[in-house]
C-alpha cells in the first residue's frame, strides 16, 4: 500500500509539473516573433504591430582595359553593396522603407566637411488603400524608367548613358503617387513629389527653392504581372505583349 501511494502521489506531482512546464511554453512561444522568408528575413512581433525585414545586395566587378596606345590595367571593385530594411509600424498601412550603401562609387570623392552619402533610402510611407501611396523623406523621384528600376533588376550590370544623361535620381519630400494598375484593361499610374531639389544628403545651402516633379505611365494592354515594369528580363514570362509609355517632367527651382 505505502510503496503504491508513493508512486501515485509521484504520478500526480509529474503531471502537474508537466502541465506547468506545458503552460509556460505555451506562454513563451505566444511571445515569440514570427519569422517568414522571402525577399530577405521578415520577423513579425506577435500582436502584428511590428514588422522588419532585411535583406542585402552585393555585386562585384573585374574589368580589364586593353586600349590601342595605352597601357593595359584591371580594375576590380565592389560596385554596389546595399543593406535594405523595411516592414510597417502600428499598422499594415503605415510603413518604412531604409536603404544604406556602402561601396566607393556610391560614396563618391570624400572631402573633408562634407556628408558621406550611406543613406540611400529612408523614408515613411501611408498607404491608405491599393490607390494612393504618400509618403515623406528621401527616396527615389519619378524620373526616367530606368531610373526608378532597383540596380538589381537591370538586365545589365550598369544603367544606360541616357540615365546618365538624364538622371535625377534621390531628393528629400514629399511623395504622392496614384497607382491605377490592373492586368486586363488599360491602367495607369501618377506618381508625383515636391522635393528640396538638392539632391540625396545635401545640407550645405539654405534656401525655398523646390523641386516639382510629375510622371504618367500608361500601359495599352495592361499592367505587367507582379510588377514586372520594374525589372528588365521578363521574369513572369507575360503570355500576352504588354507595354509602358510614360512621361516624366520635373521643374527644380
């Protein structure tokens, strides 16, 4: 009898102690973040009122020069190493968006005094519905298409020398775009902003000179799946042709 108590008041603790140490794992893992992978590592906060996501690009480059009459070199450099974080804050509708680079020719010559340009991307998005986007800080402005494309989906390694040409590039402001984009009909976009006009990271001069820009983009047969506008190769394979006219202007005061 003794020797059957003992084990059934041992039974009875285990198990309490096992619903105990079940119920603090329960209470643990509600509070754990959740994790999702895709463009980058996402982490979700368990309330779904934080989400950050992070991801890198890195591209290396080696080019050898052989000119008739001069002498022949390699130049071997990191052309573009980017860090990107971004997610939403209190809510799926209010996001953010940061970008940093940190190879030399994002950099540029580094003078003495002056800003070195690692911000890239940082700016706030309100995103009230599929339509409108609003956002405040700096990013990139609707200038040409090539532009506006991320530098990792260029079909090459660099962009053309009318980008170079006619760049216009990052400013700090204000951005207002109207995305009015479905696949089977025609679609349209109106993406605008009012900037400093100064460029990205320019603190130097004071002055209430703006920067207004406005870009149209009109696709005959549709928009392009998944975004496809913003990348060169025909990723999606599109089974019907689609097409992008568009028209940028800006007036920099």
């Amino acid at each position: 009898m003794r020797t059957h108590l003992i084990l059934i008041i041992a039974s009875f603790l285990f198990c309490i102690s096992a619903r105990a140490q079940s119920d603090n794992n329960d209470l643990k893992i509600s509070a754990l973040p959740y994790y999702n992978f895709g463009k980058g590592l996402g982490i979700t906060s368990p309330d779904s009122l934080f989400q950050f996501n992070i991801r890198f690009r890195m591209q290396n480059r080696a080019t050898f020069y052989s000119n008739e009459g001069q002498k022949k070199y390699i130049d071997a450099q990191i052309r573009r190493l980017r860090l990107r974080f971004d997610g939403f804050v209190g809510d799926p509708r209010f996001l953010y968006v940061i970008q940093l680079s940190f190879s030399p020719q994002d950099h540029g010559q580094i003078e003495e005094g002056e800003n070195i340009n690692i911000i890239r991307d940082a700016v706030f998005f309100y995103r009230p519905n599929d339509r409108w986007n609003i956002g405040f800080g700096q990013t990139k402005i609707p200038g040409n298409r090539q532009r506006i494309n991320s530098s990792g989906a260029l079909q090459l390694t660099d962009r053309s020398i009318n980008n170079n040409r006619f760049n216009i590039d990052r400013d700090f402001g204000l951005h207002i775009y109207y995305l009015h984009e479905i696949n089977s009909c025609i679609a349209y976009n109106i993406k605008s902003s009012i900037t400093t006009g100064e460029g990205r990271n320019f603190t130097d001069e004071e002055d209430l000179g703006l920067a207004y820009t406005i870009k149209v983009e009109l696709y005959p047969f549709g928009s392009f799946s998944r975004d496809g506008a913003h990348f060169e190769g025909d990723l999606m394979r599109e089974k019907k042709p689609k097409i992008m006219l568009s028209a940028a202007y800006q007036l920099n005061d």
